[in-house]
C-alpha cells in the first residue's frame, strides 16, 4: 500500500493574532510543520509529502525549502475538503491519502502506523477521540451497531449532536480513487458555507463501505492550536514527555517540568540535569556531566565529566572532558576547550582554542585567541581583538601565566613560560620565559627572572 501523505496547511490562523503564518510558530524550538512532515516522512518514507499552503505561502517554502516536499496552492480558502481537491491531481489512483494538519503537531508515527494497519482494504480508517468536553469539534455519529455512519460539524449539530463525546480530530486514511470520485462532489450547503472533508464519511457509508477507527494514545496528539493558549498547552505537554523519556533512558532529571528541549540532544550516563536548562538545536552531552541550575546550551558538544555550573550560556562551542564552566559563563561560537579548562564567573569565550588544564577564572575576555596549555589568566584580562575594523589574533604560548587587569592588544604572541605582570598593557610579541611588564605605557623585559613556587602545606 503506497501512503500519500497530504498536509493541510493553508489557514491563516487569524487567532494567533501574529504576522507569522500559524504553521510556522514554534513547538520546541521547530515551527509546527516541520513537526507533522517529520512525522510524514516517518510513516511513508518513500512518497514525498505534500503540503497545501495558502497565507504567506512563499514564506513557508522559503522555510521549508532545505526538506523534500511537494507544494500545491489553495488561493481561496473553501474548505477542508477544498484544499484537499487541489492535490488531486499529484495522487495516484491507486495510491491511499492520508490526511494531516499543519497545526496539530505532536501526531505521532505510531498512532498512524496503527492507523494504516487498520484501515480496510476497500475502505476508510479515521482517528477518533473521547473528550470530556468536545467543544470546538465535529462528532462522531454512529448507528445503533455502533458503525460510523456521518461526521457533523459543531456549528451544524443539533443539541443531542453536541453532547456527543466521541469527536472527529480530522484526521483520514482514505483510498484515493474514492476521493477522486467524492471529492468534486462535496457541497457547502452549511454555517460556513465551505466543503468540508468530513462529508466523505456520509458518501462512504452511503456505498456501504466500511470507516474503521482508532484512538491516539494520548488526546494530545490530536489536538489542533488554533491560539496560542493551545500552543503553550501542547509546548508543556511536549516537554514533559521529552523529559519522562530521559529519565526513562537513565538521565537524572531533577524536575522533569523544568527543563526544555528546543531540538534533538544525546545524552551518555550517569548525566544530571538540574531545573530550568534549555537545550536547543543539536547538543550532545557526555558520560557524568552535571548540568547546573538556569544554563542555556545551543549546538554544542560536551565531553564526559564536564560540570557547567548555574546561569551559563554556551554555544556552537566543543568542551572536552573534565572542564568546568561558569558560574555566569558565555561561552561563544567557534570556542574549543581542550580538557580539564576552568572558564569562571563573568568570563566570555568567543572562537578561541583553550588546551588542556588552562584556566580563566574571573571577570575575562578572550576573543579570536589560541591558548596554550596549563595557563593561568587573572581576573580582568581582555585580549583586545577588534581595532575597529578588522579582528586580530592572540596567542599564548604554554605554561604562561597572565596577571590580572591586563590587556593583551592582538595581533601578539605571547612566548611560552611567559609572565606578564599585572596591570600591563602588551603591544608587542612577550619573548618567553620572561617576566614582562608596562610602565608609562613602556615594554619591557626582565632575563633570568623566576616565578615564585607555591610552598608546599
């Protein structure tokens, strides 16, 4: 059985009160239809999607234009079974369509493999739901068999119409030579005065063919957003989930209300998470991290044992292992640290490599730097790197220890085992094994000095 997924997507979406089309806000961190095609493309592998637009159709492309999709056009808004019409035309004969919605993102693969799995040879499968309260839904009509035998929508339904609670979420699995055949035939004789896809059902009892239905695990999965009340509702239940299922793998989630992920991330073992992280875009965590309270991590790599401590910020950066980050922490794109570095409070990283066992403790900038390893730099060091115009690079050999205040005027180089005392003020390449500082805005060096030793306790 080929599965023609077809995605309705045209609405405007008039309640979200926004200049952005409706399909495109966002359900972690992933515009809404980029969820149901992800979905699509899970169930039916090998048959592109095609999505129906509308409102500000060319922003959808635009948005979607790195994905394998079929676009079709619906210039008038008419209906459900309107839009459908307009993808006819790309659906094989003996293809079965299976009918999706842009705004109701969390459908998940496996309710519509079962869906599929159901579905009559010659007949129609359809997604029902019971809800306590089914306000803002069509009902289910069904005959004293308990058969399907219509669908009404909520504005046509009669009191005794409205108290049922089996409701119709929309979406179908429906042999497309049968919608070629109804399709052109639907009516908007109705409050809205649209051709609704729910009539198909009527048209398929009528020639006594069988609807078959089945139930999503969960109602959310069915549940459309048509404000954005609905899509914070779903973003937590989302995130809940997402959540459960770390600590299902073995991930030590502290409060699974209070983390979300706005993309995919990897997590190794013996991981702890603390409350209120924010994961977005690709993250991948190692063996033993421990995530602190309030820190916001984008497209990075973390290697094992890395602790990142509260209200840090890092992205598009490479942590090796053993590091430890923040307090109060940026760490920018292009930034590599080399194993066991100490970035500390109020120091920002951006797109410098730091070898291994270097520290930056406090209140420090280093910007389009190489570090070397086992260097220490003191509290209120600033690698001046941009002249204004163009940036510049610093490079500080291993074993250098950097005194604090100091400002580091790229482009320089600063020789290995170097010290540069506090307060200076480099403009000039540091020789190494040498003591350097400033005075009167003076360079100079000091041969054969030796760095004090730390006394044994």
């Amino acid at each position: 059985m080929a599965i023609q997924v077809v995605i309705l997507a045209a609405g405007q979406g008039k309640r979200m009160y926004s200049a952005l089309p409706k399909v495109l806000h966002l359900l972690a961190g992933k515009p809404m239809l980029e969820h149901v095609i992800s979905t699509a493309i899970a169930v039916s592998p090998k048959v592109t999607p095609i999505v129906i637009y509308g409102h500000e159709g060319e922003k959808l492309r635009a948005q979607f234009a790195h994905l394998s999709v079929r676009w079709v056009e619906q210039r008038e808004q008419l209906g459900t079974g309107h839009a459908l019409l307009q993808a006819l035309p790309l659906i094989h004969d003996d293809d079965h369509v299976l009918v999706l919605y842009g705004d109701v993102p969390l459908i998940a693969a496996d309710t519509l493999q079962k869906l599929i799995a159901a579905a009559p040879q010659n007949g129609l499968a359809m997604l029902t739901a019971h809800l306590d309260k089914p306000t803002g839904y069509g009902r289910i009509k069904r005959d004293q068999a308990g058969r399907i035998i219509a669908i009404v929508e909520e504005k046509d339904a009669t009191e005794t119409e409205r108290a049922i609670r089996e409701i119709n979420p929309g979406i179908y699995l429906v042999p497309a030579m049968h919608l070629k055949k109804w399709l052109p035939r639907l009516k908007n004789h109705n409050e809205q005065k649209e051709y609704y896809l729910t009539d198909i059902i009527a048209m398929a009892v009528a020639e006594k063919l069988t609807v078959e239905a089945v139930q999503p695990a969960m109602v959310e999965e069915i549940a459309g957003v048509n404000d954005k009340l609905a899509l914070v509702h779903l973003e937590r239940f989302h995130q809940r989930q997402l959540a459960e299922n770390l600590l299902r793998q073995g991930v030590m989630v502290l409060d699974p209300n209070r983390l979300d992920i706005r993309g995919e991330v990897k997590i190794g073992r013996e991981v702890i998470i603390d409350v209120n992280v924010i994961f977005e875009g690709r993250v991948v965590i190692g063996d033993g991290c421990v995530i602190g309270p309030n820190n916001i991590i984008r497209d990075t790599t973390l290697g094992a044992k890395v602790i990142v401590k509260t209200n840090s910020v890092i992205e598009e950066a490479e942590i090796a292992a053993g590091c430890v980050i923040g307090p109060f922490a940026r760490i920018r794109p292009g930034s590599v640290l080399g194993t066991e570095v100490h970035i500390g409070n109020f120091v920002e990283v951006k797109n410098s490599k730091i070898d291994h066992g270097s520290k930056a403790n406090h209140l420090s900038y280093l910007g389009d730097s190489e570090v070397g390893k086992r260097v220490n730099i003191g509290a209120g060091t600033i690698t001046c790197n941009y002249d204004g115009a163009n940036k510049h690079k610093t490079i500080i050999g291993d074993d250098v220890h950097i005194g604090s205040g100091s400002e580091l005027v790229a482009p320089v180089t600063i020789g290995e085992g170097a010290t540069i005392a506090a307060g200076s003020t480099i403009t000039q390449d540091a020789p190494a094994h040498q003591l350097i500082l400033t005075q009167q805005l003076q360079q100079r060096g000091i041969k054969d000095w030796q760095r004090p030793v730390k006394k044994a306790k």
